[in-house]
C-alpha cells in the first residue's frame, strides 16, 4: 500500500504553524520594542504567510499572482529570517541582501521560458531559498565563539538541513520529476520536502526562541559574577574559583593582593568618571599579561587579586614586580595625564590544608607593609618580620608595664 502525502494539507498546517507563530512574536515586540529581531521575525512570517495563502490559491489565481507573487514572498520571508537571526548575532542589517532572492524571482517571471517550465521554476526556487537558510546557519555557527550558548548547534543542524533540502529541489525538479504535473497534481518528493521544510521552519523557530532565553540566562549568570566597570570577576567569583583551584593544586600557589595608590586622591581631585576610567585602564594592563589558568579579579574599590596556581613566594614576588614596573608607566586622565602606581603584596603556600582566607590575611599584612614603606612597591609575607613588626609595635607597652625594655630579636631579612 503506497503512502501518499496530501500536499494542500500540509501547505494548510504549514501555514497555520507560521501564522501561530508570528502572531507569538508580534505579541512578544508588543511588550518589549523596540526589539530589531522581534520585528524581522514579524515581518518575515507576515511576508511568508501571505505568500503561501497566494500560492495555495493557484488553481483560482492567475499563475504570476499565485506563483510569482506568492513563492516571492516566500523567498522574501527567508532572506528576512536571515536578517532577523543577523540582527541577533550584532551584525548590521541589509535590505538589499534579504530582498535580492525575491526580486530576483519576480524579474525571472519576466521571461517566457521560465514561465512554461514547472521544473525550471522549482530549481530556480530552490536555489534562491537554500542559500538564505545556509547563511542563516552560518551566522549563528559563527556566533559560537562570543556566546557560547547550548542551543547554537540544535539551531544550526536545522538551517543547514533547511538549506540542504532545498538545494535538492535543483536536481529533483530537473532529473526526476516537476514539482507540479501538468493536470494539476503534485510529486511526491515535493510533497515530503514541503513536509521536511515545515517541520525543519518551526524546530528553526523554536531553537531562535530557546538561544534567546538562554542568552538571558547567561547575561543574568554574568551580571551575578563579572564586576560591572571593569568586566573583571568580583569578589564572590573570585573566592568561589579561587578555593576550586587551591583544593586542585593541593594549596600549592600564590596570592597578589594590588591596591592603587592615592586612588581616593584621584576620585577627590578629578572625579569619579576618571577614578573609573583608572580601574579600567588598570585592568585591562593587568589582564592581558596574565595566562588564562590565573584567576584575576576586583574584590573591593580599588582593591584587587590574582591567583597563581603552582607559584612559589620568589615567583610571585617576581611576577608581582613586574606588574608594578608595567603600571607605574601608565598615565591616565586625557589631558590631565594622571600616573598611575600600585602597591602589591604577595602571601604563598604549600600546605594541602591552606584556606583561602588565611592567604588573603598574609596578602593584605604585606600590602600593608608596602604603603607603609612608601608605596609602588611590592612586600613578600615573611612570617618572621612580621612577627618581630608586631613585637616593636608592642614594645612601648612592655616598657610602661615592666619598666624596661624588652631585648629586640635581630632582624634576619626584610620584605
């Protein structure tokens, strides 16, 4: 028993499915314009639905009004949902280039060949719609690598087999059989692509649909842990990744802990848009000279840390300096030309057991100790000077309580 596709039938749904969905995201451009993809959504299942109503009307419709008009719209709906899906990857819109294939087809009407030839309309109908869905799926493959959201492949698998099945309709038409006989009646493979086509139009629709929903998902997921002025992780991010690595490395690694120097100076004397601007220059010096494996990060105003698995306190010591020697070069400001220095202090540790707030404590103790010696410079946590710094600092009380002073401990190194 053959089975026979019913191809009025699935024009029917098709354009049922195409209409339900436009009306969905006219709906949705309603709530939320002005939104450039909501309306080249529109306006391409508007153009595609008033074309396949044209075109299920061919047998009460003249043949240019039904077939030119008609499948030029629907060209039209295809080089639209291309625009729509480029407005959504950033890129800027082209009339021209998602009107051509329709324009194209209307000016092939013209010629009295194409007229006569049901095979020669499909192949030209083909070649005009598969280029429009490869493009579509191109896009959105390219987009892969600055949002790399989930849906990307689900979305491009169904634009590629969109396009792919229509570049059949080329061969198909001119080998094996016109999509329409000459009494009116249809092929079968035309029906199946129809079929194919409808179902591929509507899991296209629906994988734009999800990759929407989860780009805002990523920007909220983003929001909750980037730092807004410098696109560097805060505080939270940084703790969480942080404590991630030293359990990896086994506590193995070294903590920088940077402050800018007369940061409040700046904000005071030139404003806080140039204090923004300063965080921002200072990032991004600091960011593109570290590896990716190093967690980078801005933890309070002018306050920032990075993390570096597998480092030894020499190591860090080195590294921190030359981020110093990097900044200290750096003026800011425009005209004003503020220079910019910093201060670091670097804590390390090879204990398995080693928490993370114990080095941010040893970090911010030898911070300290470099504003103290005069800033734009870089302290190593030694354990034993800081022990003896707080020994002096407590000496006077010793003094007024005993009555003498207590012996100093002799200074083995310095920070």
């Amino acid at each position: 028993m053959e089975l026979t596709l019913h191809l009025p039938t699935i024009l029917v749904v098709h354009g049922m499915a195409t209409l339900i969905s436009t009306l969905l995201c006219a709906y949705m451009w309603a709530r939320e314009r002005p939104n450039v993809v909501l309306a080249m959504l529109v306006l391409a299942g508007a153009s595609t639905c008033a074309g396949m109503a044209l075109h299920g009307c061919r047998t009460i419709l003249p043949l240019p009004l039904a077939s030119g008009v008609g499948l030029g719209l629907a060209i039209l709906g295809a080089g639209l949902y291309w625009q729509a899906v480029a407005a959504f990857e950033g890129r800027d819109l082209s009339k021209l280039k998602s009107g051509a294939g329709g324009v194209i087809w209307l000016f092939c009407w013209l010629v009295p060949a194409f007229q006569d030839s049901v095979a020669l309309r499909g192949a030209v109908l083909g070649l005009l719609i598969a280029p429009y869905c490869l493009l579509t799926a191109r896009d959105i493959w390219r987009g892969r690598i600055a949002e790399p959201l989930p849906s990307r492949t689900l979305a491009v698998v169904a634009n590629a087999l969109r396009g792919l099945v229509w570049f059949l309709v080329l061969p198909l038409s001119l080998l094996i059989a016109p999509p329409y006989a000459a009494d009116g009646g249809n092929a079968h493979w035309f029906a199946l692509v129809a079929l194919i086509n409808s179902l591929l139009i509507v899991l296209s629709l629906i994988s734009l649909l999800i990759l929407a929903k989860e780009r805002d998902e990523r920007r909220y997921r983003l929001a909750s842990e980037r730092d807004p002025l410098t696109n560097l992780a805060n505080r939270r991010t940084f703790v969480m990744t942080a404590q991630s690595i030293l359990a990896r490395e086994e506590g193995k690694a070294a903590l920088l802990l940077f402050d800018l120097d007369h940061f409040k100076h700046i904000n005071d004397t030139h404003g806080h848009a140039t204090g923004d601007q300063v965080l921002r220059a200072f990032s991004r010096a600091i960011e593109k000279r570290m590896p990716k494996s190093w967690i980078f990060a801005r933890i309070g105003g002018e306050e920032f840390a990075c993390l570096l698995p597998r480092a030894s306190g020499q190591q860090g010591l080195a590294i921190a300096e030359n981020f110093r020697q990097a900044i200290a070069g750096m003026h800011e400001g425009g005209a004003t030309h503020i220079p910019i220095t910093v201060s670091i202090g670097v804590s390390t540790s090879s204990d398995p057991s080693v928490q993370l707030d114990t080095l941010l404590a040893e970090a911010d103790a030898a911070l300290y100790k470099a504003k103290a010696d005069g800033r734009n410079c870089v302290r190593l946590h030694d354990p034993v000077v800081m022990v003896e710094r707080a020994s002096l600092q407590l000496e006077p009380f010793k003094v007024a309580m005993h009555g003498h002073p207590v012996a100093r401990t002799r200074r083995r190194g310095s920070v």
